[in-house]
C-alpha cells in the first residue's frame, strides 16, 4: 500500500470517502480526502457515488474526470450493481470515452456490487487498487476486467413459449427494433404493445408513396399550394418527417400482423414517469399481463466529453434510463419470461463524441446482469450493437464507420441475431456485443 504513495480520495461521497480513507489506513498506507486532486499519483474519485440521479452523477463524474490532470491516474467509483436500479452507474462506458477523446488523461472506472455495508465496499476498493491501469467490476466473487462480452453463436435449441405472450416494446414501432420486433412475431405469434412518441399522421390521399425524407420534401415543396402543405421549408421539413414516422409506425403494425400477430401502438413519451405508469396500468388492464419487455426506444445527443452538459446527458439517459426503471416498476416481474434490451457496442468499447450515450448504456449492461442474476427464470439478454444499416446510423454516421473499416449490420442480419439470442441463448449469456469491435478491450 505504502508504494501506491498518498492516495487522494475526493470528497463529493464523504461516507464513502471515509470509509476508504479508513481501510487505506489499516492497510498502512496514506491517504487524504480533497476536494479535487491537488498533486499527481493515484486519486479515487466518489463523484459516481453521490445520491442524484444516473444522468446528474454521471455528468459529474464526467467533470470531475476532465478536471483531473493528466499525472493523475484517476480511478472512478461506482456501483455495477445495488438494490435500487436508480443507484447503478455507467461509468466503465464513460472512461473508454474519455480515454478514445483525451490521450492525456489516466482514467479508468472501478466498479462494484454494493454489499449493503459502506465499510465492506471500502475494503474491497482498495483490495484493488494495486492492480494494473484498466477498468474493474469487483463481484462477490472477486475482482475482473470489465469485458462485457459473450460470443454470438447460434442458439442449438428453439425454446418453445408457455402461453401466449404479450410482449411490451419500447421504440418498436420504428428503427431497427422495429425490425428485431417483427421478426420476434414471426417466431412467437401472441401480442405486441409498441411504444413511442411520435403520432401516426395518416398519409394524404394525394400525395404518392414515398420513403426518403429528401425527396419527400421535394414532393411537399412542388405541391406548396395544397391546403395540407404548410408554407415554410422548416415546417415542411417537420411535415415530411411526421408523415415518414406515421408511414413506418402503420407498416410495422401490418408487418407484425401479417405474420400472425397482435399488433397496437402507444403514443406515450417513455421518459416521462408520471405518463408511462398511467398508460401502462391502463395497458395492462386492456391486454393482461406483460409476459415479454423489449426496451428499444433510444436518443442520441451526441458531443466532445469538453462540450457535453447536463442536458445532453438528461436527454440520452430519458427514455434508456428514466424509461427502463418507469416500465420495470411497473410490470409484474415474475411474469416476464423474456427481456430484451438494446445497448450498444459503444458501452464497451467506448465511442468518439458518445461518452453519455456510452454511460447510458453501459447502465443498461450492468442492470441486465443485475436482473439475469437475480431472476434466473427470466431469459434477460443486453445486445450490444454494432453500427446497424438503419435506424439512428444516418448517412453521415455510415461513412464515418466506414472510415474506421467498421462494417454495418444488415437490417435482416440483426433481428435474426436478435431473436436467436433472446429466445434460446443460455442463461447465463447475458450481454452479447454484435458486430465488429473497434476497442482493444
Ligand atoms: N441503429 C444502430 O446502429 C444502433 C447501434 C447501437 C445501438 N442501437 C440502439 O438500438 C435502439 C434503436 O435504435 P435505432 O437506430 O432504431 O434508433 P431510431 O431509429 O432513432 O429509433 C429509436 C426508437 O426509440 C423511440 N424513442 C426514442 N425516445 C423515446 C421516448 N422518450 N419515448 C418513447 N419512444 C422513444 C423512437 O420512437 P419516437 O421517435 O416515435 O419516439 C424510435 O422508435 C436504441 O436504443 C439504440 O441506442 C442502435
């Protein structure tokens, strides 16, 4: 302990900084609780450890890890697992980031499973802390290298479902969940309740079919003189992407029924608490119980870690975080059978102008090992994916991955992947990154 030299721990957790402080002492070794770290050497930052909410204690970890110095071998501490969801942080996601941006900083996450007992965490911290620079999860079991990672390989059975099921998807009327939706009734029939914000605008009987935002617009501008048409190109862009979203809502609804399933939309904004438990309470009482959740429905706000604020992390943690604790609160637990959430490979690798999206995600991770443990009749799968041809990956974003040699998943590719997996992976395969890898994790 000695050679580890005077340990700062910084002061924004004071029971944990304490705590630590303590067990440093009774291993013989020296440390000081600061505010921020005044002198290079190893400093334990309990920032991800303070009572806020996940966006707010993420960000502040963010600054504090940027306003750490370059000789600091910053250690960021966060729970990987505890009780209430609300106390889980991302912040092996938000160092890869860091670390992708900003070659000069030393900044690594440390995670842990709370053991219920702050001085129990504060010795098995520093059990760690003479370990080589990486990023940890300390478990029951001991100490690992975050590496959320499980081979992708084709599932030898097809599991069969008791019942039928009613399955609730977040963000699966549009984007690539959409597409994993549709496949997922292929396989299972039963019902799908979709979630999302945007309103099913129906498609005017004038105007011809048409699925590509530029020429839609076009469309709209020559027809300027239709009373449905408004008059600037601001709205008119706003026009052609609701009548887009209205289009791709309707056609998901008939693909899923015309593979044999129920299908029925919700307009409902997931990062909107008070919204969501009304609908689903409602939800529940129309359609019976929820016997499968697909949490989809995901934002970017994407920016350099210098430029992120709170309200980029807000955004992004709104429906990822906010929604999946609302819906989980929600639901009978005992009666899902499956849970299927979409993370990202951004979460594991870290990602260039992505480090709140990455912490959002990696929360999604750690809760589905949480949940996978703790409900071993529940197939609980986190997909970690790749970049997708589709959905949120726009033009621009596709050839920036193509730049770094990184290849797109097909549409058809990833939702087989994706039912495969869900439905008849082992148990204990939990978190699943698709596609390429572009860390060196
Ligand atoms: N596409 C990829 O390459 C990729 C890669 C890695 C991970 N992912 C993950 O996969 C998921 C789907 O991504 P995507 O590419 O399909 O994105 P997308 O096309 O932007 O779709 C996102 C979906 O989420 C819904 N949504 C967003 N915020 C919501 C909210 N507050 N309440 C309710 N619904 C909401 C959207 O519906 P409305 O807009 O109508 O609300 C839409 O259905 C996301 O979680 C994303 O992080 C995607």
């Amino acid at each position: 302990m000695k050679r580890l030299g005077l340990i700062q721990i910084t002061s924004a957790a004071p029971e944990y900084a304490e705590a630590i402080q303590d067990a440093i002492e009774a291993n013989g070794g020296d440390a000081k609780i600061v505010s921020a770290p005044q002198h290079p050497g190893l400093c334990l930052f309990t920032e991800g450890l303070v009572e806020r909410a996940p966006a707010e204690r993420d960000y502040l970890a963010l600054q504090a890890a940027l306003q750490s110095y370059g000789d600091v071998h910053a250690v960021m501490l966060n729970r990987a697992a505890a009780d209430a969801l609300h106390d889980i942080g991302g912040l092996s996601g938000l160092c890869r980031s860091i670390r992708i941006e900003r070659s000069d900083k030393q900044v690594f996450a440390l995670s842990f499973h709370d053991t219920h007992s702050i001085h129990e965490d504060a010795r098995n911290i520093v059990r760690a802390l003479s370990l080589p620079r990486d990023d940890y999860t300390l478990t029951q079991r001991g100490v690992c290298r975050d590496v959320p990672s499980e081979e992708v390989s084709p599932p030898p059975t097809s599991a069969s479902l008791p019942g039928t099921p009613v399955w609730l998807v977040s963000g699966g009327a549009r984007g690539v969940t959409a597409d994993c939706t549709i496949e997922l009734a292929r396989r299972t029939g039963g019902s799908f309740i979709l979630l999302g914000r945007s309103d099913v605008t129906s498609w005017p009987s004038w105007l011809e079919p048409e699925t590509d935002l530029k020429a839609l617009r076009g469309a709209l501008a020559r027809n300027k003189s239709h009373p449905d048409v408004p008059p600037t190109p601001k709205e008119i862009d706003r026009y052609a992407r609701k009548l887009l979203a209205g289009a791709e809502i309707t056609s998901t609804l008939n693909a899923i029924e015309a593979v044999g399933a129920r299908a029925r939309y919700v307009q409902v904004d997931i990062g909107n608490q008070v919204g969501l438990r009304a609908e689903i309470d409602r939800l529940v009482t129309e359609e019976g119980t929820i016997t499968g959740l697909i949490h989809g429905a995901g934002v970017l706000s994407d920016g350099l870690v210098d430029q992120l604020d709170l309200n980029s992390f807000e955004t992004v943690f709104a429906p990822k975080v906010t929604g999946l604790e609302t819906i989980l609160s929600c639901l009978d637990l005992q009666a899902l059978t499956h849970i299927g959430l979409f993370s990202s490979a951004s979460a594991v690798f870290g990602n260039q102008g992505q480090a709140n999206y990455a912490a959002a995600n990696t929360w999604l991770n750690n809760v589905a090992v949480q949940l996978a443990a703790t409900m071993p009749a529940t197939q609980v799968k986190a997909f970690c994916w790749g970049p997708w041809h589709g959905g949120m990956v726009d033009d621009a974003l596709a050839r920036m991955f193509a730049e770094r040699g990184i290849g797109l998943i097909t549409r058809p590719e990833g939702a087989r992947i994706f039912a495969d997996q869900l439905l008849n992976a082992p148990h204990d395969q939990v978190r699943f990154v698709v596609g390429d890898e572009w860390g060196d994790v």
